[in-house]
C-alpha cells in the first residue's frame, strides 16, 4: 500500500523555476555582504533554548507562542532558532571573536516559528542578516543600515521605506517606562489578558502588540524619543545627519520599538510601501528589521560589546521579486538532439565538453523522434538546436537553427564547426 505526503503546515519547497529568484538573492548578497567586508557565519539549527528566552526576551510573542521547543534524547531543551542574532552572538563569544575589535558577519539560512499563517508569513522562513560587533559610533549603525539599503537597491526593490527610531539606552529607559505605565494604567480594566500581562512584564511591548483595540492608546503614548539621555539623542542626530549626507532616505518612527527585546538606541524597519497600495505582500510589508543592541554580548557571558545589525526576510522579498516579473531566466544556450545507435555516445560526449567549458546545453536521454527533440528543447527555451547526425559527425560541423523565441537569432540557421563550437557560443 502507498501512502501519500504534504509538506508540514507553513512549510514551503522551495522549487523551480521560483529558485532563480531564490539564488539571484542569494548570489547577490554573498557578493555584496563580502564586499562590505563580512564575512558568512552558519550556526545550528538547534540551540539551548535558553538561550532565546534570555536574549528575545519572556515576553517577547517569539518566545511566549511562537518557539519549536522540544526535549531531546538528551534529557536537553532545545529550540529550532527563530532568529539568528542570538546564536551569532553566542558563537562570537564561544570562539573568541569577542576578544577582537571589530567583526562583521552575516548570515543566511532558515529559521523557524510558529506563526498563524498568512501572505509572507510562515512557519519556516529564510533571514539574510548582518551584524557588526565592536563599535558605538554612529559609522557603524549607517553602515549597516546602508548594506541592507544598497542590497534592497542591487536585487531591484522599490518603494521601500526606512522607518528609524531610537529607544535610548538602559539608563533612559525606567523614565521612559514609567510614563507609559502611567499613560496605559487608567485603561488596563478594558484590556486583554494577553495585554494586561504584557503590560506588568514588559510594558515597552504594548507598542508592538497587534491588537486592534488598542491602537488608539498606542497612538497618543508618550514617545520614546523624548526621553533620550544625552548620549543616545547625540548618537540618533549622528546616524539621522550622516544618512542624509550618504543620501538615503528615511522617515522617524516613534512607535518603532522592534519584536524583540535587546535593543538599545537605534532601530529601524525596511517596509514596503507601493503607491497606489496595490501590495504583493499584504501586511506582512516589513521585508527588514534591525537595529542596535549594545548590551547583549555583555548578557550573554561576553565582554563590553556594542553591536548592531539587521535581518531581512527572503521569503518576502521572493515574493515581491516575483510580483514585479523579476525571475532570471535559466536556458540552454545549445539543446543538442542525438541519434540513437553509436553515434549517440559521440553527441553525449560533445554535451559533456561543451558543460564542462561552463557553457549550459542540454540533450534528451531519452533521445527518440527529432520532432519530439525539438519539443523538448523548446519547452527548455533553449536558444540553439542541433542534431548530432551522421553527416554532422563526418564533416566535424553542426547545423545550428536559432530557435523561435522573441530574442532568436535573426540569421535563422548557421553552420559551426566543432573545433570553434565552444567559443562560438560563448560569444552568442
Ligand atoms: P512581524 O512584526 O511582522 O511579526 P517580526 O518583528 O517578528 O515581524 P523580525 O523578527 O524582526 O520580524 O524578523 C525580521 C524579518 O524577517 C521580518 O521583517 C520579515 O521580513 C521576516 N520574517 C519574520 N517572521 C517571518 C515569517 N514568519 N515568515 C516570513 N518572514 C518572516
Ligand atoms: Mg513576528
């Protein structure tokens, strides 16, 4: 008896010929990352859970709902990571890295939580991210907002905006906190549970919440960025005035407190915002989050290490790519039909030269009809097709037809010979 399977709820095979969106990012952003100077970092799918529930946060909704946490044979808690900036920090300070001044790193991979699902929003998710360790200066926020800025450009996004904000530092904070309270503690009998819990445990999370109700109240809460101590208002006009000079464009959010709990200063958002609202992605419009976070690495066992850094939705930007008909294509540059018979062997051993010269061309293992070649190179879009006959192996020449797409060859069919075949299409 067979059995049927379906992919696990809110998990997506990533399948062709979406893939080419996938890889074009994913090439993109290696060249690009590298370029800037940081270097890829892959840590495990699996960490000790506590290692999210001290660094996101109790009550932040990743770690009161949304975490795979499980026991392993081990007796062990472990958690499928919901995001990456934890485990990179972790494996900063267990390799050392922290004793060094600066390090740049970035990351790419998928991260896994339990979420209601929507448009752009799954239960396994794919985060390209990139995190600068060792400095406060307000250099090194720009820097890392204008990687993601410059990269969001080189895959060819548009309308996407920079929402910035700052939360202070830990000292600003209890003054900070003290006035929300007072402003939502009048209202707290019409609140939620879920609400109301958040509002004695974490009160700065009531921004953030998603709830409806409570959005007017969020609205007219006092902002965080009139309670800035000295230090941290200086460092936001630094990052504000030196966005500005490396022109790129933003708008301030006092609302923009961030999912998770290690920030500190600087914080800010990617959104998508097309005009007219005709929107790919429905609300899950924020394709990057990030921001600063200079008291994490201290948390978790390491030294004094400001850091900041950002994590961007692939899954999102797919999407998007894909709305704006931005797939690279992928095609055979030479589809090469064979004979069946000895003369195949030859025909098999031309594709494999012509492949192993790093040029794309194909060939039917099935071989067959002529006629169901061409089918098939034509389904593959290939732009040449040849036939590796008698005649051809003979005279050491191919007869090569452009094949009828919209950008075929205008001088429809060519003779090549096998010694310059290889350098011939390489110049096509
Ligand atoms: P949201 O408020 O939409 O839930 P978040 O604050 O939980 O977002 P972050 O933890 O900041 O998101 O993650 C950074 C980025 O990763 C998001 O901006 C988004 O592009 C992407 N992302 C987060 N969760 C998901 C998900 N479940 N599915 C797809 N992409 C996601
Ligand atoms: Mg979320």
């Amino acid at each position: 008896m067979s059995q049927k399977f379906a992919a696990v709820k809110g998990m997506n095979d990533l399948l062709p010929p979406q893939i080419e969106t996938w890889q074009f990012l994913e090439r993109t952003a290696r060249e690009l990352f590298g370029t800037w100077g940081y270097s890829e970092v892959r840590t495990p799918i699996l960490e000790d859970t506590g290692l999210f529930v001290r660094s996101v946060g109790e009550v932040t909704d990743i770690v009161s709902k949304e975490m795979y946490t499980f026991t392993d044979k081990g007796d062990r808690s472990v958690t499928m990571r919901p995001e990456n900036t934890a485990p990179a920090v972790r494996a900063y300070i267990e390799h050392g890295f922290a004793q060094q001044p600066v390090t740049r790193w970035y990351y790419l991979g998928p991260m896994f939580r339990y979420e209601r699902m929507k448009t752009g929003r799954y239960r396994q998710f794919y985060q390209l991210g990139a995190e600068a360790y060792g400095s406060q200066d307000a250099s090194q926020d720009v820097e890392n907002i204008a990687l993601a800025w410059h990269f969001l450009k080189a895959v060819g996004v548009q309308h996407v905006t920079l929402h910035l904000n700052s939360l202070g530092d830990a000292a600003d904070r209890p003054k900070y906190l003290e006035a929300l309270k007072a402003h939502f503690a009048p209202h707290l009998a019409t609140f939620s549970d879920a609400a109301k819990d958040t509002f004695e445990r974490n009160t700065m999370r009531l921004l953030d919440t998603k709830e409806e109700a409570l959005k007017p109240l969020i609205e007219s809460a006092p902002r965080v960025g009139d309670f800035l101590g000295e230090a941290a208002a200086k460092h936001f006009d630094e990052v504000k005035a030196l966005l500005t000079t490396l022109g790129i464009p933003f708008v301030i959010d006092p609302k923009l407190v961030r999912g998770l709990d290690y920030y500190t200063r600087t914080t800010f958002e990617f959104i998508y915002e097309p005009p007219g609202g005709d929107n790919a992605l429905g609300t899950a419009g924020t394709v990057c989050g990030g921001g600063r976070y200079d008291n994490l690495v201290k948390e978790l066992g390491g030294p004094e290490k400001p850091a900041v850094g950002f994590a961007m939705g692939l899954d999102r930007l797919v999407l998007l790519l894909e709305s704006l008909g931005k797939r690279p294509e992928r095609r055979p540059l030479l589809f090469l039909a064979t004979m069946d018979g000895e003369l195949k062997a030859h025909a098999v051993k031309l594709v494999t030269e012509l492949r192993t010269q790093g040029l794309f061309v194909d060939f039917d293992p099935r071989g067959g009809k002529i006629k169901r070649q061409v089918e098939r190179a034509s389904t593959l879009k290939a732009r040449y097709f040849g036939v590796y006959g008698e005649q051809e192996h003979q005279s050491r020449t191919l007869k090569l037809k452009a094949m009828d797409l919209p950008d075929g060859d205008p001088n429809k069919e060519v003779q090549v010979g096998l010694d310059t075949l290889a350098d011939w299409l390489r110049a096509r």
